[in-house]
C-alpha cells in the first residue's frame, strides 16, 4: 500500500503538502494540490481513517438514537441529519431504542465508548436518570423534539399547532371536538398536544365530554380502539376527531367506517404529522406537517458547531409547521 511519503516523493513536495492536502486543511499552492490528487487518482490512495482519528482526535461519526426505525418521521429526520453530516465528512451510526427508555441509556454509554464525535437523540420520555446522564457525556449533544436544559434544542411546537388545528375545526363550525392523544410521559406528543386541545377549547367556551378524551399508543390499531371507545361510550357523539398522530387518525377512520357513518360528513377527522400516508389515506387526511426534514438539517448544524468549539448550550430551534387541509374535515 502506497504512504503519505511516496505520494509526496511523486507529486515532488513535503509530507506536510499531502497532509495538508488530505486533510482539506492549511495553506497548498493550486499546482501542488493539483499534482498531489494526480498522484492519489493514479495510485487510488486510501485515507487510514484511524490514524486520522488519533491525530485530529475525530472519529467523523455521529452517534443518533431514535424511538423506532419504522416510522416516516425517524426516515425524514435522518434524511435531514445526513444531507448535512454527509457534507462535512461524517458518517451515521443509528440505534434504534424501541421506545424503551432504559434502551436510551445504554446507548447513550455504547456512542460513548465508540468515541463518536457528537449525539443526535430524538426521545419520548425524558426524565431525570436520562438527563443526568446526557450532562456526564460531555460530548456535543443535540436533542430533537423534546427539550433538556442546558442543552441545543430543536424543538416542535406541538403546543401551538394542536391549537391551530382546533382553531381550524372551529372555524368550521365544529363545536364537539373529540380527542385521541398517548401517554403524557411524552411530554411533547403526550402533553403539549394535549394542552394545546383543552386551552383551545377553552378560549372557545366549548365543554368536552370526559369519554371523549382518550389515550393511545403510536400505532394504527390504537386509534381504532381508541375511536371505537369515544363511539360507544360517549353520551354524545363529537362532530371531530383530533388524534395526535396520523397514524391514530387513519386507525380511528378505520373504525368509523366500519361502523358505516362516513368521513366527514358524521365525523371529521384530523391528524398530526404530515406524513405521506395521510395523502394516500380515504378520505385524504387533513395533518399538520412539522418539516420533519428542516430538524434533521437544524439539529446537524448545531452539532457542527458544537464540534467546532461553539457554545451552544440553551441554544433553542423551533421549527415551524404547516396545517394541510384535505377531505377530512
């Protein structure tokens, strides 16, 4: 295998150049870096990676944990996360916790000890062991989509866009509004969602039934069970239907057909999320769309800034959101 010292004895210059060269860093005059790649191309030079990690003290990965791997939003946020890291060089390497928190801590450790160069963690249930935790690290640290302190946030406004959605509904002239959310530990999806529902409804003077309100997971068939307890329990029937997810949304459509009434015509329905289901969904649900996508490239940038010695602690982005009204409302 060809070494830095032979391409520097064929492109005519010092080990320092082709360093330099490699390493895209310091001062190289146009014809030496010319000659210098010459002789890499001609020779198909490779890079020893883990001498360059012992010198720059980089190992060029980027450690992300995410809930599940088999939704659209983790595919979009690492779609997100890669268009940046990709063009500084980086590479990713995933965990996948299953929505098990002590699975996030473990992972936490494992990145750790891989020597990765910064943390990407998209989280549900943040909680004080998981915090303290992160503070130990003492690596560059993005969280996406829920908030620790002392930490560079990209954040949702989750509060906010399940108030516009109710908003829309009564401006509709919905005035029974139903609610299908998950468990509050998830203080974003769980919680702010949530929040967002009753304050809405509240501004409005609207009352909600207590059965009207129910909890699911994040899956489709929850939604459906969620939908069929509203429905059979309620001493009234809503005119609508927020679920905090498009997945609960499309579960609860489910049910309602099944139960021969029609969309939107005996219930209006709306989801959360924007994902490429809800088009596809009968009817076509309307969604909210959190630019899953601008996260990813939000928080990357963060973290490069982080390893470039930037002081991003407190640091807080939040992305804005968009209400796509289709054929069910």
């Amino acid at each position: 295998m060809i070494t830095i010292k032979e391409i520097a004895e064929r492109a005519n210059v010092s080990r320092t150049t082709v360093s330099r060269v490699i390493n895209n860093s310091g001062y190289v005059s146009e014809d030496a870096k010319n000659r210098v790649l010459k002789v890499i191309e001609e020779t198909g030079y490779i890079p020893n990676e883990y001498a360059k990690s012992l010198r720059t003290k980089r190992t060029k990965v980027i450690g992300v944990i995410l809930p599940k791997i088999s939704t659209e939003t983790s595919s979009r946020l690492v779609k997100g996360l890669d268009e940046i890291l990709a063009k500084e060089g980086y590479q990713i390497l995933l965990t996948i916790t299953n929505l098990d928190p002590k699975k996030e801590i473990e992972y936490l450790r494992l990145l750790k000890s891989r020597h990765v160069d910064g943390i990407i963690l998209s989280a549900t249930n943040i909680n004080e062991v998981l915090i303290e935790e992160i503070y130990q690290l003492n690596i560059p640290f993005v969280t996406v989509g829920q908030h620790i302190p002392g930490l560079a946030n990209v954040l949702f406004d989750d509060y906010q866009a399940s108030k516009d959605m109710v908003n829309f509904f009564v401006g509709k002239g919905h005035k029974n509004i139903a609610f299908i959310g998950v468990d509050e530990k998830d203080r974003s999806v769980g919680y702010l969602r949530k929040k967002g529902y009753l304050d809405a409804l509240e501004e409005h003077k609207l009352t909600v039934e207590q059965n009207w309100v129910q909890k699911g997971r994040f899956d489709v068939e929850s939604g459906y069970d969620s939908m069929k307890a509203i429905i059979e329990n309620a001493k009234q029937m809503p005119s609508a239907v927020l679920a905090v997810t498009d997945r609960l949304a499309i579960g609860a459509i489910q049910y309602i057909k099944e139960k021969e009434l029609s969309v939107p015509n005996d219930i209006a329905i709306a989801g959360m999320g924007g994902s490429e289901l809800s088009r596809y969904s009968s009817p076509a649900l309307t969604t909210i769309d959190f630019s899953i996508e601008d996260a990813g490239r939000e928080a990357a940038g963060l973290l490069m800034k982080q390893i470039s010695g930037e002081n991003c602690q407190n640091v807080i982005k939040t992305i804005n959101h968009r209400l796509f009204n289709r054929s069910s409302i």
